[in-house]
C-alpha cells in the first residue's frame, strides 16, 4: 500500500502539535488556519488515523499521534539534512571527486588545480588514484572514479572523452648523454644503437610508441622495463638506458636534471579527459576540471600544447 505523505503536511502536523493551538501554528507556517485545517485531515486521511484532538481551548496528540511525532520529527530532520547536503554540494561548498589519472598528469596539473580547490572550496575532498591507462580506464567504467586523464588509444562508446593536451615524444637521457649534443630535434634513428627502456604492456605511452614510433622500435629489445615513469627515472639517472617519452612525463626527470630532446618526425601524445557515458558531472567535478585546465594553460610550451575546447567541455556538462 502506497503513502503519499507530503513534507508540507509533515511540517504541519508537527507544529500544531508543539503549539497546541492551530492558529498559533496558522501563524508561524504563515498560513491560514483554512488550509492547514487541510494539510491535518489530509494527513489523516492518508493514514487511515485520527492524530490530533481538537477543542475549544486546545489541541493535542491522540495516542497515535503521540507515536506518529516521534516518527515525524526524525523523517522531517534526515529530510532537511538531505536537503541541506544536496544544496551544499550545488554551491560546492562540499563533495568528493575520485580522479584517477597518469603519474605525470597529477604532479603537474593535478596537485596545482587541487591546491587552488582546497583555498577557495575547502569542503570539496579529492581522491586521487594515480594509473596507467588501463587501469584508469578500468576504474572509470566501473563507477570506482567521476573522471580520469590519460591516453585513450581507441574511442569507447562508454566514455565521453575530450582532448586535453597534446605533447611530444623526446629522448629522455642521463645529463652530458651524447644524445644531448647539437641543436634541435633528434631523428628517431638515432636511438636505434641504444639501450631503450620500456614502460609496461598497460602502458598508454607504450601502445601509442607501437603504433606512431618507427617500425624498428615497435618491439625493441628492451634492457629493462618498468611499470611506472618514476621507475624509469630511477633507471636513467644511473645511466642504464634512454627511454623514449611525451614532453609532460619526461617534464619531472628535465626539473631533476636529466637530459630531454625532442625526437623527430614529431610523434604526439593526446591526453584525454573522460567521464562514463550519461552520467553528468557533480558541481565539485566541475569545479576541479575548471582549475585543472588553467594549469594545463600554464604548462603550454614548444613540446606540450593546451587543446581543451569550452564548447566541448559545456557539452560534457562541466560548466
């Protein structure tokens, strides 16, 4: 059997049966008695009980209402308090977004955008789950994160994605590397005597060198191979290899002192950002996407270059 008890009516109830007096609570509803008398039988009628007694001097609960209050009071006060947080995550004065997103992406854009949040939306709470392509599409598709940054290989009908950034592939190298003399890009073939370090096979970097690199480095015979871009920065700096990565990953080994060249013909990497299909973005998602791409802006030079569109991102539903 169906309820259609109203908040109205709830409200109703329970001032009449504080005041005692219906023209009391007529006043402070700011109604007229007529129609709260209404609101009352209404509620009764929908509950099938008589909750209030009613005389000349005075109005009190029946039993049944003396039972019905205390019910009536704890659904009113969950009701406003879910009405409260709804409103309060509409002004983003409160919410949690999960974003997982590539190693490089989250110290140089993430981390800036999240600091900028804390100060003007300290309520908002950002979870960060730092991921390879595959995995950060993994959580995506099941619900686990709101949004994710990385490379997107291939259109998915389950994700609504628009480019980022775009940066390009160059020679990351330990410092006085030969690869680091003269001026200019560095052609491709002259990695081809080199000892190559590789990310994983998840990797969004790899998949997109096997597709873009020259055929000769598709599958190179790589002396070592890591799952993240912090371990190749490991391997560099000792001198065991030279790896081949998009400006913006390389961007934490060039700010610790490791060589970087760019590589000719220039081969790009596209960075996306991505939500699940029909599922809209909350205002605090909004928020940070607002901020995340005013540091993408900043980071903008010959090698990493700005590409969001506003159109695109209102028609993503982050306005």
């Amino acid at each position: 059997m169906s309820c259609n008890v109203t908040l109205r009516q709830l409200r109703a109830f329970l001032t009449v049966a504080r005041e005692r007096s219906f023209t009391r609570a007529a006043a402070q509803l700011h109604v007229t008695q007529s129609a709260l008398t209404v609101s009352i039988k209404s509620l009764e009628a929908e509950l099938g009980l008589k909750l209030l007694d009613r005389s000349t001097r005075s109005v009190t609960p029946t039993l049944h209402g003396e039972r019905f209050l205390t019910l009536a009071e704890r659904m009113l006060e969950e009701m406003e308090q879910a009405l409260d947080d709804l409103q309060a995550h509409a002004r983003r004065e409160r919410g949690l977004v999960v974003v997982a997103a590539t190693a490089s992406l989250v110290s140089h854009a993430l981390a800036p955008a999240l600091g900028v949040l804390n100060r003007r939306h300290p309520g908002i709470l950002v979870r960060i789950l730092e991921a390879n392509t595959g995995e950060a599409t993994r959580r995506l598709l099941s619900g686990e994160a709101d949004i994710i940054l990385t490379t997107l290989l291939e259109p998915d009908p389950a994700m609504d994605a628009v480019p980022l950034l775009r940066d390009r592939f160059g020679v990351a190298c330990a410092p006085g590397h030969k690869l680091l003399a003269g001026a200019g890009p560095l052609d491709w073939s002259a990695l081809r005597d080199q000892p190559l370090l590789s990310l994983g096979s998840e990797s969004g970097i790899r998949a997109l060198l096997e597709r873009q690199a020259p055929s000769w480095l598709a599958h190179p015979r790589a002396r070592h191979e890591v799952s993240s871009v912090g371990g190749l920065r490991s391997l560099i700096r000792q001198g065991i290899g030279v790896a081949a990565l998009p400006a913006l990953a390389a961007l934490p080994m060039r700010e610790d002192g490791l060589g970087f060249r760019p590589l000719a013909p220039a081969v790009y990497r596209t960075v996306y950002l991505a939500r699940r299909q029909g599922r809209s973005p909350t205002p605090a998602t909004s928020a940070l996407v607002a901020l995340l791409l005013d540091q993408v802006a900043l980071l903008a030079d010959e090698t990493i270059e700005a590409l969001a569109v506003p159109e695109e991102l209102r028609r993503m539903g982050f306005g």
